[in-house]
C-alpha cells in the first residue's frame, strides 16, 4: 500500500494523528466555545 499510494499513506497517517490528538484533548475543545463566548460578552 505504501509503495503503490505515498501520497495517500502520508495523508491518513496525518488523519489518524489529528484524530488521536483531538481524542486527547476532547476535554478541551469541549470547553472552547463556552470559552468564546465569555470572552465575546465581556468585551
């Protein structure tokens, strides 16, 4: 697979890696648009 579609490889193993750090940090993003908008009401 890797011979035949490098490009492809490279660009799921990206996908798979933004996924993993998104799971990590669902917490997080979770909270951000709770964040924004606080921020929004103050200014």
């Amino acid at each position: 697979m890797i011979r035949r579609r490098p490009l492809l490889s490279v660009f799921l193993l990206l996908l798979a890696g933004l996924l993993l750090l998104a799971w990590q940090n669902r917490v997080h993003l979770a909270a951000f648009p709770g964040i924004v908008g606080a921020y929004s009401a103050k200014e």
